[in-house]
C-alpha cells in the first residue's frame, strides 16, 4: 500500500514536471523566437553591400563601441553612406523627430497627441524648412539630395527587418526627403531659442499680480510700459487663464517621453591659448545640456573624403536626420557651442475682421492671410482630421489651437530664410579660422556661441545669429499687432555681435551666462542663465593655473565635471546669519549643523555628501514659501519655477532688493529672516518622511537620480526591462558646471544634463568624448548603452582621428563594411541620376 502510494506520488511529480518542463520548453522557443525576429534589424558590422548608387567602393569600420567611421573618395558618396548608417543605427528617432516637424505623431500614438499636431503644424516647421532649402547653395542641396538617397536605400533594403519600435507600434517609415532634415533641425531652434514662453508667463503674471508686483520679477521692463501692455490685453479680453492656457499648449512639444528633442537649459564651452598649456597649443572643451534620454539626442560619426583635392576629415556629432558634423573637430581646427539664448520671438495681438477671420487690421487696412489646410492622420480613426492655419504678416496665430477669440500670432526668426546645414559642411571642411568664420555667418537659427581653437594658435568666441532690433519694446510681453509701432526694423549686424580673437588673458568661457556688459547698443535678452556655472568654471582654470603655472588636458576637461556650488557660496552668508539666529530644535538644528560646516568648505554638489540634499530642499521650500502666497495659484507657480527664471530673482531678492519680503509679502524689517527659517523647517520636515528622521543619512544621490529612458520604455513594465537603464545617483545640480538640471517644480529626477562631453588638445588633435548612452538606438544592441558606466563614472575614450588608430579599434578588418558600386559601369548612376535618387 505504501509502495504503492510511493510510486503513485513519482508519477504525478513526473507529469507536473513533463508539464512544467513543457511549458519552460515552449516559453523559451518563443523567446528565442522573438528574440531572433527582432535581432534581424542589428547594425551590420562588417561584410559587403552590393549595388549602391555610389562612384567607388566606400568604408566603414565599427571601433569597440560600434561608432562608424566613414571613408569616402568622395562627398557625394560619403553623405550618402552617411544617411545610410544613421538610418541603421537611429531610424526610428530620426522618424520620430520627422513626425513632430510634420504634425503627424497622432497616426501612431493617438487621439491624445492631436493637440500636439496641430500646435506643430501652426508653429509651421516644414513651411520653415521649404524656405529655407530654397536659400541653400546648390552643392548643399545636392549633398542633402544624397544624404536622403542613403537613408531610403536602407528602409527601402530593410522591409521587413526594420528596428523592433515601429514592429511594437505597428508602422512603416516613409520615404525621407531633404525637407525632413532642414525641418529637424528648424525643430532644434524651437527647443534652443525664442521666449514665447516666457511672454505667456509674464503676461499671465502680470494678470494676476498687477503692474508693481510684477515689476519686481522682471525688472528689465519699465513698469510703465506693463502697465499699458496690461491695458492692451484687458480690451480684447486676454487674462492669466488664457495666457496659461496656451502656454500648456506649448508644452505639448516638450515630447521627452516620446524621445523628440525637448528643452535645452544649458551649455559650457571654454577653449584655452597654447600660452597657457602644457603642450604649447590650444585646448578646447565643450558640453551641451540637453534632454538625457534613450537612445542619446547626439549621433557620433567619423567622416573622411580622402581623395579630392578639398578633401575632408571631421569627427564629433551631428542630431539623427542632418548630414555632416554639427560640433567635433578637423584636421585644423576645433569648435564647441551653448545656447547664446537671445530674445528671437515676439508675440502681436492681432485684430481680426468681424466677418472675415482671414482678414487682419494693419496701419487701418484690413489685411489677407495666408490660410493653410492640413490633415492629421489619428490612429483607431478611420478618416483624418482637417486643420486650418492661419498665418498674418506676423505669423501663425498659434492661439487657434485651443480656439481662444484673441488672436495671437508668432514671429520668429526661424522663418527666415537659413542655412545651418551648409554652415556645418562649411565647418566641417574649414582649414583655418577664416574659412570657419566665412561658414560661421550662414548659421543663424539657434543662435549660440561658438568658441574655436586652430592649430595656428588662435582662440576665438562669436555670439552669432539672427537677433532682431525691434522699433518699441523688449519682447518681454505681448504686443499690438494692428501698427506698425512694434514691427522688427532688422537684425542685429553680423560685424557688430559679441566676438573676441585671442583675449590677453588667454581663456574664453561661455556658459548661457550674459555675454555683454550695459554698454551694448543692441538688446539681446532680459532672460540670461544665472552666472554660477561660467564663474565656477573661470575660478576652477584660475585655480589650476595658479597652482601649476599651466593647464593640462586633465586640467582643462576636469572642468566639466566640476561640482563647485558658487550659488551657494553667494548665498552662505545670508542663510548663515539668519539660520544662526534662528533657534531651530531637533533634527532642524541637527541638519542646519550639517548645512553650515558643507557652506563654509566649498560647497559642492556630490551625490554622496548630505550638504547639497538639505540645501536644495531648503531652496525648494523657499521659493514655495517666497512666491506662492503672493501667486495664489498652484498652476501658475509651477509655470513660473519652470519658466519665470527663478532662481535669478530669488536670489536676487535674497542678495540685493528685499521689498518683496518686506513690502509683497508685508514680512517687515527681519521678515527675511523668519521666511528663512520657516522654509528651513519645512525643508527637514519633507527631508524627515521622505529619507527617514537620521540627517546623516540624507545624501544627495538618494533623491537627485538620472535614468536613461526609452520613449516607449514606460509603455509597460516588459518593456521598461528591455529598453530602459537605471534610475542611477548623480552629481551635479542646475548650478554647477556638471550640470544635473531637474524642473524646479518636480524635483529631483534629472532631466536634462551633458547627453556628450568633449575636448581636443590641438598639439596632435588628441580627442577626448563619452556619449549618454551609446551608438545605436536598437535596444538589443550591445552599443545601446555600453558608454553608459564610463558616463556615469566621469571618465572618456578616446576620440579616433587618425586610421591606423581607427583600424586598430576596428580589428583590423572584423569590423569592416564596405559599400560598393553596381558591378557594371553602365549601371552606375550619372551625376542627374544620382541628384533625383
């Protein structure tokens, strides 16, 4: 019986395992089987593609972290090749930036993003762009034509095995065309330049707070002319609601969870003379702050024509969808940019006739607009919809979008006729710094600031750009539409932008910070990024060579991931004064002892140390406490801290002007004192039940975390496992030179820092760099993110320049794709055929 009970217990555990076994079995096959299907779309490394429309054989070696390295004999075949490895390492985020300049990211993602279409659609990118390729030069177009013949050979080749997001979306890409890349990179300017924004805020601000109150946030602005701003909008019924309204509009281009370019805060560069390094030559360093995200918004290419008389080498980055290198080096010279940020948006109140809504008062005429009409494919939709634009002499009326009566249209300098694309072939191909400043005037939208380093010697800064000279007014607020009286009379001159060639104290450092002093003629912006960055970067070079006598490649790029807080050295003196007297008990007073002895010993902002963690929850609390009783309004607060350039005008009111505390806020003579103190409290308070009652334990890296991110990556759990990394510690703060920049209104999950960090030693072109994340955008690839740890960690690898060197990486021939040309000479294309592919 027991025998028998025995055996009967095996049977049963042999069958569930049978079973189990059999399920694992399946379970596994079709993993494999998934896994293999969507594998078919890794970057070829090596081996041969036959029968491409280009003149002669065309290589490109993969180094150890899959960066191509592209080698062409000659420029019509290296843009196209180049078009045709960007489509195989970033295709799906090339179409992703392609569907927000063309309003049409409803068709795959829904009804939800029909808002966002329709706001891209008016703001009009690829109305831009037709513009724009008009203005290039012919042999522009003809390398464009090129560059887009090489990413349709690849969708065109790749049916079928295209990468695993538009299998899980369920789509085909479209064929691309030359208008796609102008209008990318117009879309770039969108997230680079302009203070529409801003105008909707200040306009809502002054709405809500009356014209004394509001002065004090925006003291550039003469508080007569608020005032009779403020009655222009009363008359036609515009207030803070519909301000706010339409700036949310807005913010529906922010699309950092569908992984399009969002908000730029920031950027360094500083190039240093030979005079004051150690190898006798220029040294130059660069890291622009944009949208950290998954895959990086930069592409790293190597790209050779070495068999032309005007042959090229230029490596460095360009954004998926452009041809050329944006930022890099050559074989003469280096350049690195940051956001000059200049006010380069106006917003008019316009009248529109009673009867005809295509009608607009101008000088007491009444106007025709230009009325276009576009459809917006929404996905689970069987028919588009219709959406009209109307755009005045001013520009599109953007508020039709959320149909509010008042009119309001954008001017914009990206509407303009441009050419940045042929500016970056003009760099690229540039071999002196004459040469790069003759390219550099065809650069106009976003307007940044460049710095240059040549192997003569020479440093060079120019702000550059189209910036406009307007007859009335700052551009702070909206304006009438119906005169004249508020028209751009031009640009600034080209000769008269801030520039400087080989300054005597032999440094240049740039980091969103105002480049001009009150002696400037023209008005560039009321709105500067705070100076702390520019400051601790300058005293941090300063420092080193006072110590050394001369600057090191390590010196000059240690810079980049420094963590001086200079904000809080400015502001230690009057924290401490107030805190000191402040009678704080318990973990109050044991937290405030933690934040005193971290202010009085160079503060910085490491992810391991509790000094930044209390300062920041202390800053956060007092901005809530400082402006928030006066704005009454939740909403309104958060679009100021993520707009309003608040951290300026706090401590602004913190260092130099209290009557907000003493008059706004009605504190009296030592009512800074007690706000001090009471958003002390508050801030150990929220720091007590988010990390717990023990200070000693509050460390910055706890909080203030950076996760690279897929856009498709918070779909589903599965997927976030597959296409996500991290959320990892990181250092740095909006503050500091390793700029680690999180919304002020939603802390302190990282957002935007240095997607690439860069630097050149001139004497031998020794290149330094380290992507977010890594060369290819398919997640299944080992270069999807193998940067990362030497991101994270604050180290580089090396930027190959030379051959042998990028043989070397290659292995020597393993990693080696070829392009060739169709086998019989009739069949290649002619010189016509090739411009219409």
């Amino acid at each position: 019986m027991i025998v028998t009970k025995k055996r009967s217990r095996r049977r049963v555990v042999r069958i569930v395992l049978g079973v189990f076994l059999s399920i694992l079995a399946l379970f596994l096959t079709a993993i494999s089987g998934v896994y293999a299907y969507f594998t078919r779309s890794l970057p070829t490394m090596q081996g041969e593609i036959e029968d491409l429309p280009v003149r002669a054989p065309v290589d490109v070696y993969r180094d150890s972290y899959g960066i191509p390295h592209v080698y062409a004999k000659n420029y019509e075949d290296l843009f196209f090749v180049q078009g045709y490895i960007q489509a195989m390492d970033r295709l799906f985020e090339m179409d992703l930036s392609r569907r927000a300049v063309r309003g049409r990211l409803a068709q795959i993602f829904g009804p939800d993003y029909v808002k966002t279409d329709q706001f891209l659609l008016t703001l009009g990118f690829m109305r831009d762009a037709e513009v724009s390729y008009a203005a290039l030069s012919e042999e522009t177009r003809l390398f464009l034509d090129r560059f887009t013949a090489g990413i349709n050979a690849y969708i065109e080749r790749h049916k079928g095995a295209l990468p695993p997001e538009f299998t899980l979306l369920n789509y085909e890409p479209e064929p691309w065309t030359p208008l796609d890349s102008v209008a990318i990179g117009k879309y770039m300017s969108w997230t680079l330049g302009g203070n529409m924004q801003n105008e909707l805020l200040n306009m809502a601000l002054v709405d809500a707070l009356g014209t004394d109150k509001a002065a004090l946030l925006f003291p550039a602005y003469p508080k007569d002319g608020i005032e009779i701003m403020k009655k222009t909008w009363q008359s036609v019924g515009l207030d803070k609601d519909a301000a706010l309204a339409l700036f949310d509009v807005t913010l529906r281009t922010e699309r950092g969870r569908l992984g399009v370019p969002g908000v730029g805060l920031g950027s360094n560069n500083w190039v240093v003379s030979g005079k004051l390094t150690t190898t006798g030559f220029p040294m130059l360093a660069n890291d622009m702050h944009l949208e950290m995200k998954a895959p990086s918004i930069w592409v790293q290419q190597h790209l050779v024509v070495d068999a032309e008389p005007e042959g090229m080498n230029v490596t460095g980055v360009i954004f998926p969808g452009a041809p050329g290198i944006i930022v890099g080096h050559n074989a003469h010279l280096a350049w690195g940019v940051t956001n000059l940020d200049p006010d380069v948006q106006d917003l008019y109140i316009e009248t529109r006739h009673p009867d005809d809504k295509s009608m607009f008062l101008y000088n007491g005429q009444y106007e025709k607009a230009k009325v276009y009409t576009y459809e917006i494919p929404v996905k689970g939709e069987e028919k588009p919809l219709t959406y009209t634009v109307t755009v005045t002499r001013h520009g599109p009326i953007i508020s039709d979008v959320f149909e509010q009566s008042v009119p309001l249209a954008l001017r914009w300098t990206n509407q303009e006729p441009t050419r940045e694309i042929e500016a970056m072939i003009g760099f690229d191909r540039a071999k002196n710094l004459e040469e790069f400043k003759i390219a550099l005037e065809k650069f106009n939208v976003p307007a940044q600031n460049f710095v240059v380093a040549d192997k003569e010697g020479n440093i060079y800064y120019r702000a550059n750009g189209l910036i406009p000279i307007r007859n009335e007014g700052n551009g702070l607020l909206p304006v009438p539409g119906d005169t004249e009286r508020y028209e751009w009379k031009g640009f600034i001159p080209y000769s008269a932008l801030p520039a400087t060639q080989n300054p005597e104290i032999g440094f240049i450092v740039t980091a969103n910070n105002q480049p001009i002093d009150d002696l400037y003629p023209y008005f560039l912006s009321a709105d500067w990024a705070p100076p702390y960055r520019a400051e601790a970067i300058t005293r941090g070079l300063q420092e080193r060579l006072e110590k050394n006598g001369k600057l090191s490649f390590d010196d000059v790029l240690s810079m980049q991931l420094s963590t001086r807080n200079v904000q809080a050295e400015r502001l230690a003196p009057v924290l401490i004064a107030a805190l000191d007297r402040a009678a704080l008990e318990g973990t109050a007073k044991e937290a405030y002892a933690l934040l005193r002895t971290w202010l009085l010993n160079k503060p910085s902002d490491e992810a391991d140390q509790v000094g930044p963690m209390i300062y920041y929850a202390f800053y956060e609390a007092l901005l809530k406490e400082t402006f928030l009783p006066v704005l009454q309004d939740e909403k309104l607060f958060e679009r100021y801290l993520a707009y309003g350039h608040a951290i300026n005008t706090m401590d602004r009111f913190l260092l130099e002007d209290e009557r907000w505390f003493k008059d706004v806020l009605d504190l009296g003579e030592m009512g800074r004192e007690r706000l001090l103190k009471d958003a002390f409290v508050k801030a150990t308070d929220t720091l007590s039940e988010t990390l717990g009652p023990h200070p000693a334990t509050w460390r910055w890296g706890r909080l203030h975390t950076l996760g690279y991110k897929h856009p498709l990556g918070g779909v589903h759990p599965l997927l976030a496992l597959v296409l996500n990394r991290g959320p990892y510690a990181v250092s740095g703060s909006p503050v500091v030179p390793m700029a680690a920049s999180y919304p002020l209104s939603k802390p302190y999950d990282v957002t935007s820092s240095a997607p690439w960090r860069y630097g050149v030693s001139l004497l031998d072109m020794e290149g330094r760099d380290i992507l977010f994340g890594g060369a290819s955008g398919h997640p299944l690839s080992r270069h999807y993110a193998d940067q990362l740890p030497l991101w994270r960690t604050g180290k580089y690898k090396s930027l190959l320049f030379e051959r042998k060197d990028v043989e070397t990486a290659a292995g020597q021939g393993r990693r080696l794709l070829r392009f060739l040309p169709p086998s019989s000479p009739e069949n290649a294309p002619s010189p016509s055929a090739r411009r219409a592919l």
